[in-house]
C-alpha cells in the first residue's frame, strides 16, 4: 500500500503522516479508508475586512493610506493584518490620511491616498 499523498491546499508528507492546510486556509485533512483516502475541509478564508485581495494565501492588500501588510497563517483567523493608517504628510494637516488631509495655510496641493509607500501623494506646495 502507498500512503495518499496530501490533497490540494494543504501541505505535509502523506495522509497518515499529517497534512495541514495552507497558510489563509481553514480546515483540516483526515484519513479516510474510502478513496481517495482522505477528507479535506480546506478552504481559502477571505481577506480580513478593509482590506482587498482574493484570499490571505494569494494576497491581500492595505487600503489606500495605510502601511503595513496581511501575512497568511495556520492559525486562526489565519491571517495577521497590519495595516495602520499613514500620518498626515509634510506641510499638510488632518487625522491621517484616508480621513483626509488639508494643505496648511499659505500652501496649496492636494494629498492623495496611495497604495504604495508612503501611501500618499502630495502636491502641497508654497503658494507664490
């Protein structure tokens, strides 16, 4: 007899010796003694809310103005989100930049929020 090998998503020797789902995957994979020898329940979990992207395992992504990233885990929830909202830029003012940024007096511009470092784009610059 060969021992099943580990069905889609999940990773490990064989069936008998373990297999576990992906990182960003939920579930588990058991023996079986029907074909194909095994019961998997894994399952692609969703990116974690306010973030965008297919699943934690292909990528989630921060929203626009936010640092940091979403690693996928074989842990619950099976994720770890750490994206925090970017501080507002150089000559500007406000909470941060998704709730909006305001030029301070005596500049104009805009600042925009980016999803690439430094999560921003801004044009305020000194009025003539």
């Amino acid at each position: 007899c060969n021992a099943a090998a580990c069905p889609a998503f999940s990773t490990g020797p064989s069936v008998p010796s373990t297999c576990t789902c992906y990182p960003g995957y939920s579930g588990v994979v058991t023996p079986s003694v029907l074909a194909p020898y095994f019961n998997s329940t894994c399952a692609a979990v969703s990116c974690p809310a306010g973030t965008y992207g297919a699943n934690p395992y292909s990528g989630c992504a921060c929203p626009p103005g936010h640092s940091g990233n979403v690693t996928a885990t074989t842990v619950p929830p099976y994720f770890v989100a750490t994206c925090a909202p970017v501080a507002c830029p150089a000559n500007s003012t406000g909470v941060n930049v998704p709730a909006g940024c305001t030029c301070l007096a005596g500049f104009s511009g805009t600042v925009t929020a980016s999803i690439t470092a430094p999560y921003f784009l801004s044009t305020c610059a000194p009025v003539p």
